[in-house]
C-alpha cells in the first residue's frame, strides 16, 4: 500500500551516486521531495528529472531538498547528472528494492500490453517533522515538479 497524507515517511539511508551514504534524517526540518523512478536516461525518467532540474531555483530558494531513488547503481546515476547536469541527488535502491517497498513504490504495472515488475512512478513531499504532506501516484514526468510547486503557492 501506497504512503498517504500523514503518514510518518518511513527512514531510509541509500548510497548516492558518489557512494556517499544519504539519509532521509540528514533532512531533518526540511520539506524533502522524494521521487521514485524507473531507470536513468530514459524517456519518461529524462523528462521528470528535467522538470526537477528546470525548477531548481525555486526548490532551493524555498529550501526543499529532491531525492530521487531507482534501482540503478551509482556508475548509471553519475552518468545521468553529468549528462542531463541534475543539481540534485540520486539515490540507489538495490533489487530487492526495500526502501521503495516501504514506500509503497514497487509493484507491478502494464506497460505496453505486459506486466513489469519494478520501481513505479510515485512522488512524495515530505513536510519538515517527516510526515507525508503530498502523495502523487499518478505522475505525469514533465509535469511533476511544476505540480509540485503549484501545490505549494511556489509558482
């Protein structure tokens, strides 16, 4: 089951992609946007961490900090931030993917007329005392980190 509006957002600690190990805790007191995708340098996950990207400045301007969290090792995070240059922080969530289980954020779904088993595209907003303030289950890539804004009174 999905993480609703309220919950306590569950702890975590995963290497980022220089190997250094990021906690939700380090965060403490901040809102923190924690964004769960399928795999580096593809079309959907280009465009979301785009929109993040695009938005930076006013992310950082109002102190929000952006996680996002695949299952790929840290050679194909670094790869996609100098590439597509995110100002933000990915994260690994190695197979079997428990901190996106705990989340709520790994299962299976269709995708072009069969079952894939993986990350799924969720986002959540994590208020400053670690509850869940805003749960997007159904992303739109491009649109992600503008309706996140929107919702906000950030744009």
């Amino acid at each position: 089951m999905t993480l609703q509006v309220g919950d306590v957002a569950p702890p975590f600690t995963l290497p980022d992609a220089s190997g250094q190990l990021v906690s939700l805790a380090d965060f403490a007191g901040q809102r923190v946007v924690v964004y769960f995708y399928p795999k580096d340098d593809t079309p959907g996950c280009t465009k979301e961490a785009a929109s993040f990207r695009d938005a930076w400045s006013v992310f950082e301007k109002n102190r929000i900090k952006v996680l996002g969290i695949s299952k790929d090792p840290a050679s194909s995070h670094t790869k996609f931030i100098e590439k597509y240059q995110l100002p933000f922080t990915l994260l690994t969530d190695l197979e079997p993917c428990p901190v996106a289980k705990a989340y709520g954020s790994y299962g299976t779904k269709q995708f072009m007329g069969r079952d894939i088993t993986g990350m799924l595209r969720h986002t959540f907003l994590i208020d400053s005392g670690g509850r869940v303030e805003k749960a997007y289950t159904q992303v739109k890539a491009e649109a992600m980190a503008g309706q996140i804004l929107r919702d906000l009174g950030l744009s």
